[in-house]
C-alpha cells in the first residue's frame, strides 16, 4: 500500500510539473515576434483584413495564459478608404490555465485601453463593417 500511495503522489507531483512547468517552459522557448505574425497572418487569413500589431507581444503563462499588445490597428473593408477600421493603444488577454485542460475558457479581466472605432456607411447604405458581421453569421 505504501508502494502505490508512492507512486501516486509521484504521479500527481508529475502532473503538476507538468501543467504549470510547461508553459513556463513554452512561454520562454516561443519566440514573440513569430506569434504577433502568426497573429497578423490568420487575421487576414480569416477576415481578409490586415491586423498590425506595432509594439511588442508579451506573454504570460501561470496561473494565467495571455498576452499583451500594443499599438494595434485593423484595416478598413475595400472601398472605405486608408483609415483605419479600429485601433487599440493596448490590449491584455488572460485566460485562466488549468481550465482550459477540461476545454474550458475561464478569464478574469480583458482590458482594452485607447480603442478608436471608425464606422462608415455608404448611400447604398452598406457599412465597413458588413463583412465583419457576414463571418460571424457564418461561424455559427
């Protein structure tokens, strides 16, 4: 008995290197400019606008798992003009870690500091934000 409750709490002491330590682990191996084009890259990939982010990419990963960016600017649809559709000064995400092993999104706080939004509509009454709301009609 004394063997199994050993190798249990090994077992548990494993586990738990293994979820906190691992993303300590990532979070220093991952390098920031390859995850803010990674960013930048599905962005146009899946909404056919550009995302710049033009600070530096933080992240975070015990007990919580975010980032934070800076200087962000979202392109405007076709047809609207240079200006940008949005823009964030900064922008701190974080979801709780151990939760998100049950598939499960826990987060605390998101905050949003400098947001600029600029909406358009035209006299055919469509607006730059149309093809926006269209991809998140089809996602559901």
């Amino acid at each position: 008995m004394k063997k199994f409750a050993k190798i249990l709490g090994w077992a548990i002491v494993a586990i738990l290197v293994i979820s906190v330590g691992g993303p300590l682990i990532a979070i220093a191996i991952i390098d920031p400019e390859y995850v803010k084009a990674e960013i930048e890259t599905r962005a146009l990939a899946k909404t056919g606008r550009t995302l710049r982010i033009g600070g530096d990419v933080e992240l975070s990963a015990y007990p919580w798992l975010g980032a934070k960016v800076n200087d962000v600017t979202i392109g405007n649809a076709p047809g609207f003009g240079e200006t940008p559709f949005a823009r964030i000064a900064k922008a701190n995400v974080q979801v709780k870690l151990l939760p998100l092993l049950d598939k499960r999104v826990e987060m605390d706080t998101v905050v949003v500091d400098g947001f600029e939004l600029n909406i358009q509509r035209k006299a055919d009454g469509s607006t730059n934000f149309d093809d926006l709301t269209a991809l998140a009609t089809n996602a559901d």
